[in-house]
C-alpha cells in the first residue's frame, strides 16, 4: 500500500488557490521521465501539482476533509502508474487532473447527494463556456451545482469539473478527458443543458 502524506497545513484554509507554480516545461518533462524510477522527481511533481489538485478537490466538494481524500488517492494512484504515463504536449498536468476527476467520480458514485435548493443564479455562473475566468468559488450556490453536478452521468461530470472546478482551458481539459478539443467542445455543450435542466428539476421541486 502506497501511502503519501498530504502537506495538508499548507492547504487547509478554504481559500486554496488555483494559482499555477510552474516551471519550464523541458524540466517537467525530465521530472516525469525520471519520476518511473526516481521518487524525488515524483515528489518533485507532488510539489508542484497539489495546490492545484487540492483547490480542484476543494471546489467540487466543498469539504476539506474529502478534498484531502482525493489529493492522497489522486496522487498514490498516480505514483503506482507513473511508468504509464507518456509526455505530451500539455505537460503532466492533463494526466493527473484526469486521475483526480476519476477520483472524484468515484467519490460521487459512493455517496451521492441531492438537494432541492433553488440553483438559477449558479447556473448562469457556469453557462458562459468560453469564459475561463468562471469562478466557481464564487457562487452564492455553489453547493447547489456540487449536487446537480453529481447526479450527471460520469462523463458529464468529467467534462464540466475538467473545465469550470480544475480552471483548465478547453485544450487542457480535453486532453485530461483524452479526446479531440472538437469532442470534448460538443460534450461540454450537452454536459451543461444536462446541468441546467438538472438545475431546473430541482427548482421544480422546491
């Protein structure tokens, strides 16, 4: 069993940021070369990454302790198939959001919840799908979104985390999901009708 403990202090203030600590990519690159054999260059990559995986985790939850949940698994997960993983052009950063959203799904798919809170004001937050500045921190109704969220089915889920909860831009996200920037553009478009009518559905039951 393959344990990483997280630098949880660092990160345990719901403020977690999304604020990018990167480095030239030709050193990314050697890192995750190395990273198979070498485990400080995997540290290295742990550094680098848990800001943004924590911040992800904590947007979609909106729960600390399953934020630190997802980061352990993420990261173990990835630390056990590293000697998988093949450099492209966006970096080791599509790869490991692409872990952390499998995580969160499978999270989901464990305790699944639902609310009847009205979610209007919070889907208009998520609908402009070009906007990469989509905050959703800043919803008044973002638990509201976290639970429709989680009753879409997993490739929605995926789509619409990879690109409004992780802050990556629709090339980015895309190769997270592994498919064409065209094909993740058309899942994007029906993964946010699904959301608004889900939306929808429980301001009908309110």
């Amino acid at each position: 069993m393959i344990t990483i403990a997280l630098e949880s202090t660092a990160f345990r203030a719901a403020g977690a940021n999304l604020d990018r600590v990167s480095i030239p990519h030709s050193d990314e690159k050697a890192l995750a070369a190395r990273a198979a054999t070498d485990f400080d260059a995997f540290a290295e990559l742990y550094r680098l990454y848990l800001p943004r995986i924590h911040a992800f985790a904590y947007r979609r939850t909106g729960d600390v302790d399953t934020t630190e949940d997802i980061c352990s698994a993420t990261f173990e997960a990835a630390l056990r198939s590293i000697d998988s993983f093949r450099w492209k052009a966006g970096g080791f950063g599509p790869w490991i959001f692409r872990i952390a959203n499998r995580q969160l799904i499978t999270h989901y798919r464990r305790s699944s919840r639902s609310t009847s809170e009205r979610g209007q004001r919070a889907m208009g937050m998520m609908s402009q799908a070009d906007a990469p500045e989509v905050s959703v921190d800043a919803m008044g109704e973002a638990e509201v979104v976290r639970a429709a969220l989680s009753r879409l089915n997993g490739r929605y889920q995926q789509a619409l985390s990879l690109r409004y909860f992780a802050d990556l831009d629709t090339s980015e996200a895309a190769q997270a999901m592994g498919v064409p920037k065209a094909t993740f553009s058309v899942v994007l478009n029906r993964a946010t009708n699904a959301l608004r009518k889900e939306l929808d559905r429980g301001e009908a039951d309110g």
